[in-house]
DNA sequence: CTCCCTTGCGCC
DNA sequence: AAAGGGCGCAAGGGAG
C-alpha cells in the first residue's frame, strides 16, 4: 500500500556548452554538460519536506553533496525515489558518479504508472499522432489549475532571478510528479496484478539509465571493412546499371525509379500502392515486386542489391561513425525507452531534435542486420566479454500457452523440435524419421524442417497464404506458389487446431472486456467499433497483445531477478533485443556468471511475479563471444 | 527554405 | 473482399 512518507520525489534541470547537450548526460565527463538544478520533495503529515537546491553557482562538490544527501536518505529510510520518465533522472546521478548507491535504491516513474493506466493502440491513420506522456501533458489534464507553469522558463540562463525561477519551477515539477505518482499509484492498487507488473518494471530503470549513460563501444575497422565492402557492392551495382538510365538519386526516389522501369523500360507494373489519405495509386517498386521482375528481366535484382547496399551504409555504417563524431565520448548511445511500444516492448531512438535540429546520437542498434560482419561493429570494453541469453522460443511458447494447444504444449517440452514436427507435418513424413535424417545430416530433411520453421513463425497470427508465399518467395528465395501456400496454411490450422481456437475466443473475450492482458497482467484498452474499418485491427490486437506483451513482461522480470546478481558481480546491462538480453561480463567471471545467470532465468519465478504458472518449460539459450558478430552458443 | 507525409525496409 | 503484429530510420516529394 501507498505511505507518503516512503517516496521521494526527485527532477534535475540540466545545461551545456550547448542546449541540446543538457539532454545527454555522458557529456558531463566532458564538462559539456551539467546540472543546474536539483530538487527534491517528500509528503509528510505535517506537511512537504522540499529538498535539493541551485547547482549551477555551486562547486561541483555542492552538487555531489546533493546527491549524496538524497540517495543516503532514499536508503537509510528505505524510500522508494519517483521521477518522471525517471531513467533519464538515474542517468544524471550515475554521470556524477553515484552508481554505487544508486542500485541501492529502488525507483518508480509516474510516466510510466500512467501508461499502466491508459495505454491503448492507435488505429486511424493518425498513427504518427500518438498521445503524449509528458508530465506537462498529465498535469494540464489532472491539475487544470496548475497549468502553464513551465511558462517564460529559461534552462541556460546563469543570471540570479532567471537560475531562482528555475528551481522554483523544478519544484513544481517534482510536487506534481510526486503527487500525480501517488494518484495512479493508488489507482493500481485496486488491480494489484497490474500494480506488480508496473513494479517489476520498473526494476530495469537504472539497469537501463546505466546502459544509456555508457552507451556502446563500436569497432572502427569492423565498420570500415563494412563501409569498404558496401560502397564496393553499390559501385558494381551501378556500373551494371548506369547504361540503362540509372543513377543514385533514381534508386533512392520510388518515384524515379518507378518512371524508369515501368516507363522507359516498359516493366509490368504487378503492384500498386494506393494512399489511405489521398486514395492516389502509385506503382511499387519494393522489394517483392524487384524480386518477382528479376524473373524476366536481370536488372530488377541488381537494382535490389543497389539499393540495399545504399541504404545499409548510411543506416549501418554512416550513422554509427557519425553518432561516435558526435558524442565525444568514443561511444554511441542509442537511447534505450521503457514501455515504448503498447505491448510493453522496449524501444531505441538514434537521435534526439526533429527536422533540421536532430543530432545523432546513436544508431538504429534494433534493425541492425543479422549479418554477423554487419553486428560485428559492437564491441565490449576492455575486460569484458559479451554475453547474449535469450529466451528461447519465445512467442511461439506464449502462443502454446495461450491457445492451449495440444501439440504446441507438448512440442515445448525439453527435447522437441517444434519446426522439425511442423516440417514432418507440411512434408508428411513420420515426425521421429525426419528428426533422425536432420541427426545424420541427410541433405534433404534440412529444407523440410526450414518450411516447419517459416509456418511456424509467420502463420500464427491470421497470415494469409498469399502473404506466406510473398514471404517464402522474398526473404526465403523459395520458389512457392499459391497452392502449396494454402497447403502449408490448411496444414498448420489442422496441425494446432488450439491456434484458431483461442483468435476466434480472444476477440470475443476482449471484445466483451473492453481491454486485452498478458499473462503478468499488464493491460491495453482496446475499444472502437468491432463492425466497422477497424475490425481487422482491433481483433489483431486481441491476438497479439497476449503473445507479444507477455514477451516483453518476460524480459523484465528476467532484468528485475538478474538485477542484484548483476550489480554484485560488476556486470553491466549493455542492451536488449525483445526476447535477447546482452551484458557485458567481466572476463574472468564468464564461466561462472553463465551458469549461475542461466539458472536464474530458466527458472523465473512467475508465479511469484504473476500469480500465473507456465505449464510449460520457459528455457534461455546463452551466447558469449568478444562482438556482437561472433556470439557462439554455449551449452551451460 | 522548413515541415510533414509516403514509401520502403531493417529487426523481433 | 481481404487483411500477421510491434517498432524506428532514411529518403524523396510536395505543401506552405
């Protein structure tokens, strides 16, 4: 239960040699970046106890004495530290050095209580419009008086009256986070399930502040070598192209490129795309319709490569040097978001600013290509060893556990192969006689077993089978059409007959509900009209959010169990992948930390956490290696 | 010129 | 009628 006296609030405002700078804490190393203002405030029977002070006239140890004062007291008297989006607020304590006593402490974000509270999807067309978060947002909506405080605020400012209306203002600020926390606080407390999965959340935040303030370490030959090898494969693509009209600038537009191949070359136009705004069509020329050309005629896959290799190198090797010119600390920081995504996900950003004012500070670390000489490029520190687990398996367990369905359950118990049952199925083979042919590495089992995997992995989630072949035909180059598609669908439906079952009651049970949940309990609103537009969209998120949002209360009960071990070892959270989690070991300690870490995750504890029981074996697979190109799997 | 929208595509 | 879901980033094109 919510006690006033056991939270502290707590807010920064921050400057620099720069504006922007005053939102990158690793430049406070540097002396490019520092704070100007620290407050803090407690709720007391008799009344607020308001903290903190001005920092920016003060000596650097002034503000160390702040901090210190804050995080000693947050501990002595075990109180939990609130803020609002409140990783960045962690960063800032540990960039002044407290990162000892700062993973002493336990932390809270009201930005984050709200979501808990009101997240729901977006459906109109309107997505890039989402709602915003911010606390000015929640007091303009739950303290209407209280508004328009922010205003005539200057954050750089070093004259007198400017710096005394600042900290008045980052007062006001901490006040409100603290009061408009306790509010959704005590909202969550009649729905205690939804209550602890926000708690268990909010375990990773200064894992997370941690792995922002650090940021990544990247090796500048692997991308040199990279930037080498794209420019060279862009150059050939070109010098096979140019004869036919084809320059840079026309790959790079579709509607060039479009003019080109259905014009001048007199391509068959096999896909259009029409606007949902406008209604205006246009002829496509992604890559399924490059793929589907380069039957007739070659250059389509050379355009293909053309263009990917173009975009690669300014994705995977231009933005990663720039964030490092950038950031002037050797590093790149992409900026990891709790609870970004309406499942619960994680998300990254690579710059901060809008337009003409966006700075690089990191690069796109969650689209980075498999390709191990693409993911080469992350490196550990000196020391230390990179260590991935991930959970093995992951939605397709979530959905054995959701459906209910026999054969999944079962194929999820230790020693089945649920691609190679799925492969036996579509191939109608007996499951134990491809199972020996993969063991004897008879060459003819493996594409079996990898059609298994395709159906598994693309078909739980209503696709069509003509999405299915797109699917095998682009990113698979399996030349399958629209029959055996069907089959292999028909084959799936008939093989989990569970899977069918639990999207027709999920939709029925969320839309009766007026709201989907995960296994943990976090929740998502999922209102609108069932009839209408949105149908498909709202019954698709009933299917999904179970599966994928459990996923991601999976990973941070994993950080919020790993937390402790990690902290007393000296290892370090470097970054997650929604169902991968990386750190960085020290050397020394791998062998050891491994096995210890794996035991932890294989046996989570969910039903303390959730008050849900698996039925089911949720295992982690471990990777270690000296990049993030060369992980190898370790049997622990 | 800036800003916003659309297309295209990377990962899970 | 038919439709996997979730994100973020790069680039051109067009509106103002």
């Amino acid at each position: 239960m919510w006690v006033d006296d056991q939270y502290i609030a707590f807010d920064f405002e921050t400057s620099g040699t720069l504006p922007e700078y005053a939102l990158q804490p690793w430049r406070v190393a540097h002396n490019q970046a520092w704070a100007t203002s620290l407050a803090t405030v407690r709720r007391t029977a008799t009344g607020p106890i308001i903290g903190g002070g001005l920092l920016v006239a003060e000596p650097f140890t002034a503000t160390a004495r702040y901090i210190r004062e804050l995080l000693t007291t947050a501990i002595e008297h075990k109180l939990t530290l609130v803020g609002w989006n409140v990783a960045f607020d962690i960063s800032w304590l540990l960039a002044y050095g407290f990162r000892e006593l700062v993973f002493k402490c336990k932390f809270l974000d009201g930005m984050l209580l709200w979501k808990h509270l009101t997240v729901t999807p977006e459906y109109d067309i309107d997505k890039a419009h989402k709602k915003s978060f911010s606390l000015k947002d929640a007091v303009r909506e739950f303290m209407s008086d209280r508004g328009g405080y922010e205003e005539d605020i200057d954050f750089h400012s070093t004259a007198p009256e400017s710096l005394a209306k600042l900290h008045k203002y980052n007062i006001q600020d901490t006040a409100y986070t603290l009061w408009l926390t306790r509010k959704f606080y005590k909202q969550l407390e009649a729905e205690p399930t939804r209550l602890k999965a926000a708690l268990i959340e909010a375990s990773c935040l200064p894992l997370v502040a941690d792995a922002n303030l650090r940021g990544l370490m990247l090796d500048h030959a692997a991308l040199r070598t990279l930037g080498e090898t794209l420019t060279a494969d862009a150059e050939t693509s070109l010098a096979a192209l140019a004869p036919y009209g084809v320059t840079e600038a026309v790959v790079r537009s579709p509607k060039q490129l479009g003019g080109l191949m259905y014009g001048q070359w007199g391509l068959p136009v096999i896909k259009q795309n029409t606007s949902k705004k406008t209604g205006k069509v246009t002829n496509s020329t992604d890559k399924e319709v490059l793929h589907e050309l380069a039957f007739i005629d070659a250059r389509a896959r050379t355009i293909r490569e053309y263009r990917e290799a173009l975009g690669n190198k300014t994705k995977f090797v231009d933005a990663p040097l720039e964030s490092i010119n950038y950031n002037s600390d050797g590093c790149s920081h992409p900026l990891a978001n709790v609870y970004s995504t309406y499942t619960g996900r994680m998300s990254y950003s690579s710059k901060q600013g809008k337009n003409k004012d966006e700075r690089q500070i990191g690069f796109a670390l969650h689209q980075e290509k498999r390709d191990p000489t693409y993911r080469a490029i992350v490196v550990p520190p000196q020391g230390y060893t990179l260590v991935e687990f991930d959970a093995a398996g992951q939605e397709y367990r979530w959905m054995a556990v959701a459906s209910k369905d026999d054969a999944m359950l079962q194929l999820c118990l230790p020693g089945e192969d649920p691609h190679g049952y799925m492969g036996a199925q579509i191939a109608r083979e007996e499951y134990h006689t491809l199972l020996a042919a993969l063991k004897a590495g008879d060459p003819a089992a493996k594409p079996k077993r990898q059609l298994g995997k395709l159906a598994n992995l693309s078909l739980g989630y209503r696709t069509s089978a003509a999405k299915l072949r797109t699917v095998a035909r682009v990113q698979y180059d399996l030349p399958m059409e629209l029959p055996e598609a069907e089959y292999i669908k028909n084959t799936y439906l008939r093989t989990y007959p569970g899977v069918p079952r639990y999207w027709a009651e999920q939709i029925a049970k969320v839309r009766r509900l007026g709201y989907a949940e995960t296994f943990a309990g976090r929740q998502v609103q999922v209102v609108g009209t069932w009839s209408g537009a949105d149908r498909w969209s709202l019954e698709s998120t009933a299917i999904n959010f179970p599966i994928q949002g459990t996923g991601g209360d999976q990973k941070y009960l994993a950080l919020a169990v790993l937390r402790p071990y990690v902290v007393k070892h000296g290892i370090q959270f470097a970054w997650e992948l929604h169902d991968g989690l990386y750190f960085y070991i020290p050397t020394k300690l791998v062998d050891k930390a491994i096995a210890e870490m794996k035991f932890l995750l294989d046996n989570l504890p969910y039903t303390k956490a959730w008050g849900f029981t698996p039925p089911v074996p949720m295992p982690w697979d471990c990777k270690v290696g000296t990049s993030w190109g060369n992980l190898k799997e370790v049997k622990v």
